[in-house]
C-alpha cells in the first residue's frame, strides 16, 4: 500500500473528505458510487464500476433483471441454449 502523507479526520457525521488531487488522479467525480472493503484493520474504498456476475469483467456490461452480464457471457450462455 502506498502512503499518500494525507491525514483527514472523521466528522460527526463520520464522514471524510477525499482531497481533489487524489479525485483528479482517480478519476472520482461528484456522485460517483465508492465500494468499501475491509482488510484486516485496513478500510479499502475503491470506485464502483459494475462488473459481470460470471467472470468480474467490467467491459460490455448489460443489466438483465437487475444483475450485470458482460457480453462474452451473453455469448456463452446463448451457445448452450
């Protein structure tokens, strides 16, 4: 893990504020969704981009009753129908 020397504390509300050059450098615009993962004592926040359900590509993505498919398994699936 790389140490950015960035410090921020947690508000009330326990909220933080990602500085703008961390949001420019990845790519992090206003609204954009963040996923949260724990690792041991480490909290990961990463930016939410939807991925298949079959093989976790985030490439070609297509939303079927709610879940997300990419089109290589769309693909897959029609052959063995």
């Amino acid at each position: 893990m790389k140490s950015t020397g960035i410090v921020r504390k947690v508000d009330e509300l326990g909220r933080i504020v990602l500085p703008i050059e961390l949001r420019r450098t990845l790519d992090i615009a206003q609204k954009d969704s963040m996923e949260i993962y724990i690792e041991g004592d480490t909290i990961i926040l990463k930016k939410y981009q939807p991925a298949c359900i079959f093989c976790d590509n985030a490439r070609d993505i297509v939303n079927f009753r709610g879940k997300n498919v990419c089109s290589d398994c769309i693909r897959m699936l029609e052959e063995k129908i």
